[in-house]
C-alpha cells in the first residue's frame, strides 16, 4: 500500500519562486528583527524542487514558502528525524524524557526517548539536549549520518565532528552548502543534506558469533531510500510521454498520468512528467497493493541535461546539415550548435517526425527550436520542433469543429475522432471549442507524423497592447517603451489588402501572438472611450439615480445603458440622484449630437460633449474637449469620429438604423482623391490641460480638415483628420512662459567643424506634436545612441561644412543610410535642420562622390582652416605609449602617412554588422582599420574625436 503524501504542486513551486523574491528584501530590515529564526538567506529554485521531492516521497512535510529559508532549533529536529527513519507514530503527552531540559509535557516525549534509545540523539555529559538551541551544520550533519546508520563509520574516522564530515563528504552530502561549522543552519541547506544521503549505500548489521557480536556493512546496490522506504531509483531516458514516444509510435498507447523511461511505461498519479520527453531522469519509484512500480516524483539530470533554443528568425536553414546547425547570435554573427546525427530524433509540434528528409527541411519559418543533449557530449540528440501558424476567429463551426480565419476564410478542420485535438488560454488551462470567439487571435501548431493520429494544440491568445505607434523601422513598431513586430499573418493580410498598413500615428489595440508579434489589430479603437451618436435620453421618474441613454456607437452597435449616479460630464461631476443635477446633466446630453463615453462595469461614466467647459478657450476650459474636424448641413462632429479602419460598415452613424448621419472613408482612400474634397487647410486651435497646480500644458491642433463636397442627401458628409492634435506629448517650459513640445534626446546644436561625428545607426518615421509624420533619424555618437525628428527642410552639405548644395531640400534627397557618418545641426525645437555627410558606407556607384577619400582637399595641412581639419584613413600604426596614431589616406602602399597625436580624443569603434557603438582607447585600435579622425581647434596634429568602423 502506497504511503500517503504530502505533495507539492508545481503551481505552488511558482508560488514559492514569486514569494522568495519578496522573502529576501525584507530580511535585512523587518524579518530580523521581529523573527530570530530568520536567517537571510535567499531561496533559489533548487531549494524549492528539493522540498518538492523530500514532500514527495514522504521524508518532510510539506513546505512552507515562508520558512523554507529559516534556521531550525535542534528541538525542531526531532520531528525530522522520526521521519526520516519512519517512526511513525510515538507517545506524546505526560511521560519521562532522557534530558533534563525536555519537559515530561512535551508533545514529543515519545520520539526523544526513541532517538535516545536507538543512539540516533545524545545529550551532554549534563544530560541537557538544547532544544531551543539553533541547529548548526556540524549537528545537522552528525543527525542525519545516524540516522543512515552511518554511526560505527564515522566513529571509526574520528568522531564528531570530523569523522562525521569526512563521512558526509564522502556521499557528496556537503555540497553546495551556505554555511559550515557550528553556524546556524537554515531548513533548505538541511534538506539538501538529507537529499544527498538517499542514495548512499545502505547499512545492514551482520551477526558473526553466537553471544550476537557482529559488524555493519554496506550493502551494494541498495540505497538508503530503498532500504528505509522501499522506493528504487531508476535512471534513463524518458523515450515516451502522452503525445509520443522518441522513435515510434509504439503498440501501447501512453495515458495521461504515465510516463516511459527506457523503453518501459510506469504510472504517475496525478502528476505529468510529459515535459520531460527525451531528458535524462532519475526516478522514484514504489511498488503498489499489486507488485507494480508507481513512480511518486521525478527529476531531470541537471549535469546531463542541455538545452539550446534558438528563434526562427537567427536559424539559417541553408547551412544547416546533418551535423550543425547554423543560427546568427545577437551581434549577428554565425554559430552553430553540434547534432548527434547517428541517433538524432525530431519531435515537431508535439509528436515524432523522423522522415523529413534533411535538416534545413525541418528547421521553422515560424516559432522556435530546442535542441535537447541529454548525455553530456555537447551535442543535440532530440531536436524540438514548434513551429505555428496564427489565424484570426471569424467564424466557429462548433458542431463540426471548424475555426474560419476572418480575413482568408480557410478553415482549421480537426477530426476529433480521429486526433487529439487540445485547446488551451494563454495560462495553459485546458480549454473547449466552446470558448473560442470570434475575432480571437488563436496560435495553431499541428504535428507532421503520417501515421497514427495527428496532434493539435490551439492557443488562444487574449493579450492585448493600447496606444499609438511611435515609429515604424526596420519591420518594427515601437508602441509605448517596446518595439514589436508583425506577425506572418498580419503581414499576409495587409498585402492582401485586408488590413491597412500600419504607420506612425496609429491609435489601436494590437492583438499579440504566442511569439509577442502582433497578429491583429483594431485601428481607431479610443483606449477605453468610445463615440457614439445619441438617439435618446430618459429617466423612469422625477428624480432618478440614473440616467438611460440609447446610443448608436462607432461600432454600428445600439446600447440602451444608464449612466453611473455620478457621471463626469464635459469634466465636470454631477449627481444624477439630486433633482438639480438631473435636470443639469438632461440638458447637457445632447440628442442627435456624436458624444464621447466610457462605459465600465455596464454604466456610462464620463460624458464629453461638443461644448467647451464654461464655454470658452482659456486655460480653465476641459481637459476631455474634443477638436473640432468638420462641419456638414446638419450635424457637428469632432477628432476622432473619422476612425481608420478602412471598412465603410464600420464608420457610419445612423437614425433608426436606415438615415446615415455620419460616413468617414479610410484614410488611404480619402489621400488618395483630394481631388474630391475640400480642404480646409492650417485651422488653429489652442486647449489647455491642467498639470500641477497653477501649471497648464498647452496643446496645439494645426492640420488639414477636409469634408465631402458631391452628396446628393444633405444628411450625408464625409470627413478627415488628415493631421490632427497632439495627444500625450512631454512638453518643457521656457523662460518666456510659452510651451515647447520636446522632439528628440539631441537638443538644440549648432552645426560647425566641431560638431561630433555620428554613425546613423536606424533611419525610422515618427510622430511630431502635430501629428504629421516624419523621418526619426537614430545616430550612435561616442557610444551612445541619440534621436530627433527631421525638420520639412534640411540645408544639407557634404565634406565641407558650409558648403551647402542647397539651402532647403528634402530629407530623402539626402539618400542617407545605416552607416553613413554625419555631423548635425538642430534647432531649438529638437528638429535635425542641418546634416553635413563626411562618409558614406556605400563606397560604390554614386556614393562614391560623397566620401572622403575623394576629396584630398580635406588632408590635415596645418596651414588650412586654422587647425580645424578631419579626414578619413587606414591605420599604420598606434604609438601607445606617446599616443601617436600614424594613418594614410589611401590604400596605396606609397601614400603618404600623417601623425596625430590622440590624448584628449575621445575614441569609439562602431561595429557595422550589429549597428552599434562603443566607447575605447587608442590602444584598442588596430592596424588596418579604417577611422574618421577629427582635429582639434587651433592644434591640427591633435584630434579631437577618433571613429573606427569595423
């Protein structure tokens, strides 16, 4: 009959790693000085798993997070002991204890008197045991080595302490211990003694002579787990789980609570061990009421077991084979990890696939692999495979089990009499067909084996991100502090045209993948806010606690909902349950007005309106004032209502659901036919938002406005923000008291022959304050990456400052690229205005022209610009100890060398291939190298700043 258990969840794992991080900040302060069993130190998840396994196999109760790290007295160490050594129950109560100093009343009478008689425990030459005195390690030790039966052993060695820490030491039992000696030793170290000693030898007593003298012995191949509980240690590989088995699919199919190990299938009750498939494990394991082994717990060999993951996006399928694969690490270079190609076996999505021919085949366009080496040699044996695919809900057939995607309509079909169909959330809670929705975003991985039945696992992804796109660079969005990017199966819908693109300035909710990609987006959403068109206002009596709106929302959705008792209306609170703020609020909803709302809980909460509070422009007026877009023959509407979802069913505001009201076209459409609208062009309007108290921040609306000029139905309009008010921008205040919108970390400079060189490290398009888009250029100046927006014009000039090739042109004439060194001038908005381009990173074709290498005029003669000279080179050498730099400009071997001494220049290598920089010394600088050397003012053989690129 199996024992009963006290079992640690893997849930309560997690619990225990979440509250350890808590557990070892308030050590120091509070838990000291209010517990004295507090010790300090920090749990690791080592700690927690070795309570796991001691709870499980019924050696300690189970564990409490909280103490897990507290030291023990040795009175607590009496209840560990009759553990141990399975006392089971003992006398407790009134009786007689061999120690002076433990009461006749103590609870644990029974187990002291049972240690002592069995020699397991000793007291001093006073008869006094200490109970209340903190265990130390030396005493833990000598404990725990009696209760091996280890006791004749390390008497022989030298008694205590030495000769039971040499024994210890010999069982591997002092490893990775906090503490030594006779210091204080916490509950997790005690444990780890305790777990260490299981697998020694164990000790039986052999009799040799009549009158009962005898010896102990070790008896090989039994453990003290075996000997004392009965439990047999088993070791292997786990060759099979639920899912699958490493090789084949095998006759005998595996249930839930089974695992395999070796070949041979054992029962797990009430414990899955499938994520273990392919490691190497020790197991433990008991016989039940019917002989059969049972496994109680489960661990994996930390010293065997390795694992590689690598994103698809770094894989390069193309160099892969059958021994390595080939992957780019983070400053993109190549690596690759070894394969055990002999006996390598694939598990793609879940199941063996062993016939896919090579190993680029396998390797996924979408997802991630493990590469799992379970024995040791450095090289992969089980290669993991999850590679998925993302659809979004439309429809859900659940009678025949089908999922439509919403924008391809293809269909997931499983056939659940045939396939293990699995469909979880997003924190792995089994879910059914029942709970997927439509315009869910659901993450697909189906296995690939072609016989047996087929394994599909469904997540269903709810993770959501609010707010506006900052910028757009190199196929990433950044979206408040991080960059996401586009999942595959967005991108197939935007070129398909199912979905807009989107740009710099997008307001949304953005729907994630299992990978964090965005799979999905819902463009125009308010964050919360939503307008609608009010139908209707009513109340059920005089004075009602509520008021019932019944509105037509941007949505194309009717709502009959009653607003909070205390609704915020144009910024201002009223209580509807009062007959004066009843009739208040009555009079200032307006009927067949668009509005902004928040609905929480099933209540309208905040209200704004076309009004303005108190009615005028000034600083007290409402922070939640909408601007004004467009004006038709019989309605007024504000920023906002002209949404960009592109779908016209999803922008119209009607009146009994046939009288269309309000029709906002998409905003590619509408840019795309000027022509057909009237402009209205730089409408100016000022609103003011509190800050601190007497502080405002002033908020400019400067854009263009257009609205349908050809409707037949004078109840028809059209409208546009084409570039509309600044929301949420950090704004500074100046000395004149005037507001400033902050646009980037350069600040205002001044472009001159000293100005910094900078590498352009992402050219990247953002948001300015008014809403228009424009260029973001990052550049990488002495090791650190600094940003601004580029201004309408730019005077732009190439090698020599000054020498403008225009005064005013675009910044895509400019033809600028990752790499290219530039000096630059802003103004005292933030705004790039000035770029002077001093080399190009493409030194071909019609680059050529820009670098410097062409233009000898720039040499370092001391008798031009008054010591204030650059140039570009290739190393000859570096004098460190005068702090020389020796350079030539060209890579003729007779070209003329130049010295400049380099100990006030700053100096920074930027690596090309990752697009970043670093701070150096010019010892660091190598022969060979090409660097872009800046001179100093009025000292032309000292530079003043040193850039290499590598």
């Amino acid at each position: 009959m199996s024992k009963l258990r006290k079992t640690v969840s893997w849930m309560l794992i997690a619990v225990m790693l979440l509250a350890a991080s808590a557990f070892s900040c308030v050590f120091a302060e509070e838990v000291v000085a209010e517990n004295p069993l507090a010790s300090g130190v920090t749990p690791v998840e080592e700690d927690y798993k070795t309570a796991q396994k001691l709870s499980s196999i019924g050696l300690i109760e189970t564990v409490e997070a909280e103490k897990i790290a507290d030291y023990l007295t040795r009175g607590d160490m009496i209840g560990i002991l009759t553990d141990y050594l399975e006392f089971g129950s003992l006398p407790s109560g009134t009786g007689t204890t061999p120690f002076l100093d433990v009461s006749a009343f103590d609870a644990q009478t029974g187990a002291y008197s049972a240690l002592y008689k069995a020699g397991y425990i000793t007291g001093d030459e006073n008869k006094m045991y200490r109970p209340n005195d903190l265990l130390t390690y030396n005493e833990a030790v000598t404990f725990i080595v009696n209760a091996m039966g280890y006791k004749m052993f390390a008497v022989r060695n030298g008694g205590y302490p030495e000769g039971y820490l040499y024994t210890a030491n010999k069982y591997g039992m002092l490893e990775g211990l906090r503490g030594s000696g006779n210091s204080p030793i916490p509950y997790c170290d005690l444990y780890r003694i305790i777990d260490s000693s299981l697998e020694a030898d164990a000790v039986v007593q052999r009799v040799f002579d009549g009158n009962g003298n005898g010896d102990v012995q070790l008896q090989k191949g039994v453990s003290v787990l075996e000997e004392l509980y009965g439990i047999k240690l088993l070791k292997g590989i786990v060759t099979g789980n639920e899912n699958t088995r490493l090789y084949a699919s095998g006759s005998e199919r595996i249930s839930r609570y089974q695992i395999e190990i070796e070949n041979t299938v054992y029962d797990t009750p009430e414990q899955e061990y499938a994520f273990l498939l392919g490691r190497s494990v020790t197991a433990y394991a008991e016989k039940t009421d019917d002989g059969e082994l049972e496994i109680i717990y489960l661990e994996e060999d930390a010293k065997k077991n390795q694992v590689f993951t690598l994103q698809a996006e770094d894989l390069l399928p193309e160099k892969s084979n059958t021994s390595a694969i080939y992957y780019e690490d983070e400053e993109s270079k190549e690596r690759h990890i070894d394969v055990d190609s002999d006996n390598l076996t694939v598990i793609y999505n879940g199941k063996s696939f062993n016939t896919y021919g090579s190993i680029k085949n396998i390797l996924p366009e979408n997802g991630y692999i493990e590469g799992l080496d379970n024995n040791g040699n450095d090289a992969v044996d089980v290669l993991f495979v999850y590679e998925y695919r993302n659809i979004v809900v439309g429809a859900v057939d659940r009678q025949n089990y089908k999922i439509y995607d919403k924008y391809t309509n293809e269909a997931i079909l499983a056939d659940t009499e045939e396939d293990d169909v699995r469909i979880y959330d997003m924190d792995g809670n089994g879910k059914s067909i029942g709970s997927v929705m439509k315009d869910d975003v659901l993450t697909v991985m189906e296995s690939a084996n072609d016989d047996d039945y087929k394994l599909l696992i469904i997540y269903i992804q709810t993770e959501t991100v609010d707010g506006t796109v900052d910028e757009v660079s190199d196929d990433k969005y950044l979206i408040g502090d991080t960059y996401y990017e586009l999942a595959d199966n967005l991108k197939a819908y935007i070129e398909a045209e199912k979905l807009g693109t989107i740009k710099a300035g997008v307001s949304g909710v953005f729907y994630l993948d299992r990978a964090g990609k965005i799979a999905n987006y819902d463009r125009g959403v308010k964050l919360g806010l939503t307008y609608g068109f009010v139908a209707g206002v009513d109340t059920e009596n005089d004075i009602s606690s509520t008021i019932k709106l019944k509105i037509f929302t941007q949505d194309s959705e009717w709502l009959e909902i009653p607003t909070s008792q205390r609704v915020n209306i144009d910024g201002e609170r009223i209580n509807v349950g009062t007959a004066t703020g009843l009739a208040d609020a009555k009079s200032r909803i307006p009927v067949g007005e668009v509005v902004l709302f928040t609905e929480n809980n099933g209540e309208v909460t905040y209200i704004d309106t076309a009004a303005m509070n108190k009615g005028n422009y000034s600083k007290a007026a409402d922070a939640g004032n909408l601007n004004l877009v467009a004006e038709g023959t019989s309605f007024t509407t504000r920023y906002g209502m002209c949404n960009e979802y592109g779908d016209l069913s999803k922008n119209k505001f009607m009146v009994n659901s046939n009288c269309i009201i309000f029709e906002t076209p998409s905003r590619d459409e509408l840019l795309e036919k000027m022509d057909e609208y009237a402009v209205v062009n730089s409408l100016v309007q000022y609103y003011y938002m509190p800050t601190t108290p007497g502080g405002y921040w002033q908020r400019v609306s400067d854009g263009y406005f257009a609205y349908n000029t050809f409707g037949q139905d004078i109840n028809v309009a059209s409208c546009l923000l084409l570039r509309g008010s600044n929301s949420g921008r950090s704004t500074s205040k100046v000395e004149s008291g005037e507001y400033k919108v902050v646009v980037g970390n350069i600040g205002s400079v001044a472009l001159t022959s000293r100005s910094q060189f900078g590498v352009v490290s992402k050219i990247a398009s953002g948001m300015d304050e008014y809403g228009n888009e424009r260029p973001k250029l990052y550049i990488e100046m002495n090791g650190t990456e600094k940003y601004a927006l580029v201004g309408e014009t730019i005077q732009y000039s190439k090698c020599v400052i000054y020498n403008y090739a225009s005064n005013g042109i675009s910044f895509d004439k400019i033809g600028l690229e990752e790499g290219d060194v530039i000096q630059v001038g802003t103004n005292g908005d933030g705004y790039i205005t000035q770029i002077n381009v001093v080399y190009r990173a493409n030194q071909e074709g019609e680059k050529a022209q820009d670098a410097w290498l062409t233009f000898p005029e720039f040499d370092l003669s001391y008798d031009q610009r008054r010591g204030e000279g650059a140039a570009v080179g290739i190393v000859n050498a570096v004098d460190t100890e005068n702090r020389i730099l020796q350079f030539a400009m060209s890579t003729e071997e007779d070209a003329k060398t130049y010295d400049v001494m380099t100990s006030v220049a700053t100096v920074t290598i930027y690596d090309s291939k990752i697009k970043k920089s670093k701070t150096a010394t010019p010892a660091d600088l190598m022969k060979g190298d090409l660097v872009l050397v800046r001179t100093d003012v009025d000292y032309s053989a000292r530079a003043a700043q040193v850039l290499v690129i590598r």
